[in-house]
C-alpha cells in the first residue's frame, strides 16, 4: 500500500500495524507455565519451545528464574519424591551411659552374691544343727548307757543276794560280795564266817528271780535303782517251796571304771 507524500506543513500519520500472534493453543499452553503464588509447578510441564509469544505474553526474565526455581526447590505434587533415607549415625557414649550400665547390672551381680552368701549361712547353719543333733544324740546315748549300766548292776547285785544255798553258802557270799565296794564289805567283817555257818545249819536254799527295775535317781557317779524280786526258798523244816516277794533298793557307783554295790537297804 502506497502512501501518500505528506504535504508540507501537514503532520505525516503512519498506521500501526501489528504482527501475527500466537494461536489460541498457544496461548493456552503459554498460560499454564505462568507461576502463581499459591500453585504449585510440576517437573514435568516445561514451556514450549516452538510457541512464540506476542510481546505482550511474553514473561519477563526474572518470572523465568522463579519457576526455574520454584521447579527445583518445590517437589512434584503428582509424584512426590521419596527423602532418602540418611544412615543414622551410632550415640554417642556419654559418661553418664557409661556409668549406666555396670549400675543396671550391679542390681543382677550383688542378687547373685546375695544368693550365695545365703545359701552358705544355710549350709554352715545345717552343719551346726547336725554337729549339735549328733551331739545331743551321743550325750543321750550315752546316758541312757549309764542308767542302763546302773541298772543291771542292780540287778547283777539283788539276784547275788537273793540266790543261796547252805552246801555252796561260802561260795555264793563270796560271789555277792565281789560286787560291793570295801566300805559295804567291811560291814561283815568278823560276821561272814557265822553267817555261812548259819546258812549251813538251818539248811536253807533260795534262788532269787527278777521280775522289775528301774532307775530311781543318779547322783553324781552313783545310781539308785528299785528291784523287785521273787524268791523260792525252802530250808530242813520246810522242804517245799514257798514264794517270797522282796523289794530293794541298791545303789551302784563307780569306782575305779566298775560299778560296785555301796548300799543295799529291803523296801517294805
């Protein structure tokens, strides 16, 4: 299109022309990638490198650099990425952790010694009690040696006396008397010989049987003991039989390692 020469001293008019602008899809496409304050960019939606904006659309350098930024600053909304996971490092031992662990573990160690020391104040109080119940039972054995012993020396002693016989009379006294002590025996001194005489003459014969002892009483080394006896005796005038019932009371004591008669006395 000509145009036409300006006159002079007429003012010269020139009409604007504009160039072609970009499509609708263009421009649509060139919409979306404008940043907003609250809309979040996604990686994957990068302007168009074909699309060529009107002077007017086109943002300016800076805007540019924001969503370049925002890009890689902001994650994806559609496909967050996943934070790698950082290797955490080991605590680090303080003196306080250190100091912890033999303290949580003292608890357990002094259970044990504990357990320990107690059961051998069990065993060394279960030695004591056995020490002490064998003792105890060696202390009654042995006395119930000695009752016994004092006992059958009783009884040795009243069966002596009580068993005689006018043909062995010398015999069966010296027998009786083997078993008294000297001060018993030095009660028949000067009498012994009468006494068998006696035994002879009269003709007596008696044979003694026990039928019960028992302990009365120990004093010091010395037991008394309660014997019952039964006697068969028969002389020249009386040839049967005839039972008699005596009870004695005879005291045995210890001389010299030997229980010996020192008293013998007839209960009624």
């Amino acid at each position: 299109m000509n145009e036409e020469e300006p006159k002079t001293g007429q003012r010269v008019r020139r009409r604007a022309s504009r160039s072609a602008g970009p499509t609708g899809a263009d421009t649509d496409a060139a919409s979306t990638v404008v940043p907003s304050e609250t809309a979040v960019p996604s990686e994957t939606v990068v302007p168009s490198e074909t699309a060529v904006p009107s002077e007017t659309a086109v943002p300016s350098e800076k805007p540019a650099e924001q969503l370049v930024a925002l890009n890689k600053s902001e994650p994806s909304v559609s496909e967050p990425k996943q934070p790698a996971e950082e290797p955490q490092a080991p605590a680090a031992v303080t003196p306080d952790s250190e100091s912890s662990t033999p303290t949580a573990q003292r608890p357990a160690s002094w259970k044990v010694i504990g357990g320990i020391v107690l059961a051998s104040i069990v065993a060394l109080a279960f030695a004591a009690v056995s020490v002490l119940l064998l003792v105890d039972r060696s202390k009654a054995s042995s006395a119930d040696e000695e009752r016994a012993a004092y006992i059958a020396g009783a009884r040795t002693t009243a069966l002596n006396l009580t068993t005689l016989h006018s043909e062995t009379a010398g015999a069966d006294l010296d027998k009786f008397l083997a078993g008294t002590t000297e001060e018993f025996q030095s009660q028949l001194d000067g009498r012994k010989d009468s006494f068998v005489d006696v035994l002879g003459q009269v003709g007596v014969q008696t044979d003694g049987e026990i039928l019960e002892a028992g302990l009365e009483k120990i004093d010091g080394d010395c037991g008394t003991s309660l014997v019952a006896v039964r006697a068969m005796q028969k002389n020249a005038e009386q040839p049967e039989p005839e039972e008699r019932n005596y009870r004695l009371r005879i005291t045995m004591c210890d001389t010299d390692g030997q229980l010996l008669a020192s008293n013998v006395e007839f209960v009624p």
